[in-house]
C-alpha cells in the first residue's frame, strides 16, 4: 500500500513501531517505583511479601489496588450456574 520511495510493509513496521513504543510508555508510567509498603496504605493490612517483591514500590493491597482500578476482585452476588429467569428476578 505504500507507495512512492518507501517500501513495501514500510506503513505496517510504522504502526507497529509506534503501539510498541506507546505500550513501553505505558508500562513504565504504571509501575510502582520505590521501596514497598509493609502494610496498605488505604486500608492498613499486611502486604504479602510475595507481591512486594513481584511489585517493587507497591503501596496497595490487592483488594484495595482492584477497587482503586475499578475492578472487584470478590464474588457476585447473583447465581451464574442458575436459569436467565432466575437471574432477572
């Protein structure tokens, strides 16, 4: 598709080029920096050694670093296994 002096592929190796350098951007402004909190700096309980280490600089929980990204990390309150109908009651 390109066309002119470039090569072919040129525009494809352009756009890939330009989502891996946006994904190292992102990837750089979301990791934590720094030393890791002993406990959470929301709730107060003790962080896993295991994820301070997996996640140097973290300050949060897992529960209170998923609620924080919007996620919730616990269980429904409705029955997945069961009928639509027994859902939309």
């Amino acid at each position: 598709m390109a066309g002119g002096w470039s090569r072919d592929g040129a525009e494809n190796e352009q756009m890939e080029a330009s989502i891996q350098e946006e994904l190292e951007r992102m990837k750089l402004r979301r990791a934590p920096v720094g030393e890791s909190l002993m406990d959470c700096a929301e709730c107060g309980e003790e962080i896993p050694e295991k994820r301070r280490v997996a996640l140097p600089g973290v300050k949060f929980c897992v529960d209170c670093a998923a609620e924080r990204q919007g996620r919730d990390v616990r269980q429904s309150s409705y029955n997945r296994r069961g009928s639509k109908d027994s859902q939309l009651k």
